[in-house]
C-alpha cells in the first residue's frame, strides 16, 4: 500500500506540476512571439521592395504614357508641319552632334583636370 500524502505535500506537488505546466506556456509563446517578429520583418522587407518596384513601375507608365501623347501630337499635325518638326529634329540633332565633336576633347581635359583637383 501506498503511503497516504499530507496535503501539504499534495499541495507542493500541484504547485510544481503548475509551475512546469506555466513555464513551458511561456516558452512556447516567447517562440510563437519571436516567430511572428521574424515574419513581419520578412513582410515588412517585402512591402517595402514592392512599394519600391511600384513606384519605378508607375515611373516607366508615365513615362510611356508621355510618350504616347507626344507621338499622337505629332502623328495629328498637318504634313506640312511635321516635315518642318522632322527637319528641325533633324537639325538640332546634327548641330549637338558637330558641337559634341568639336568640344569633346576639351571637355576630356576639362573632366581630366577636374578629377586630378580632387
């Protein structure tokens, strides 16, 4: 036959079983916290790179859309102004070009002198 226990020791060994029993509860949601705080930082980084990769996304539409709207400005004129419009491109395009050529090399030393100040 087994011993008969005194309520105090009843009383201590429920308190150790509780205690166990309270311990390991909090463990378990100190874990389920730091999971969860890994997660949202994960989210977090996400939402960011999205918010990011959105507003180049918004960027490159509004970009095209201009470039719509000037492309249909252009194809909407009269034929004789667009021939002036795409010779004056033409133009300005050619003289940047000869411009670019003549002061390129004293742009270069220019650029030179400049890195070597530093």
């Amino acid at each position: 036959m087994s011993k008969a226990k005194k309520p105090n020791e009843i009383r201590e060994e429920v308190r150790k079983q509780m205690a166990a029993k309270y311990k390991q509860d909090v463990e378990h949601w100190r874990e389920m916290y730091q999971m969860t705080m890994q997660k949202l930082g994960h989210k977090c980084n996400e939402c960011y790179q999205l918010r990011d990769e959105n507003i180049k996304l918004k960027e490159q539409v509004d970009a095209q859309k201009d470039w719509i709207d000037r492309l249909m400005e252009f194809m909407d004129m009269p034929d004789e102004q667009r021939g002036k419009a795409v010779k004056e491109y033409v133009e300005n395009k050619r003289m940047s070009e000869e411009f670019r050529e003549l002061f390129s090399p004293y742009f270069e030393t220019l650029n030179r002198l400049n890195i070597l100040s530093w």
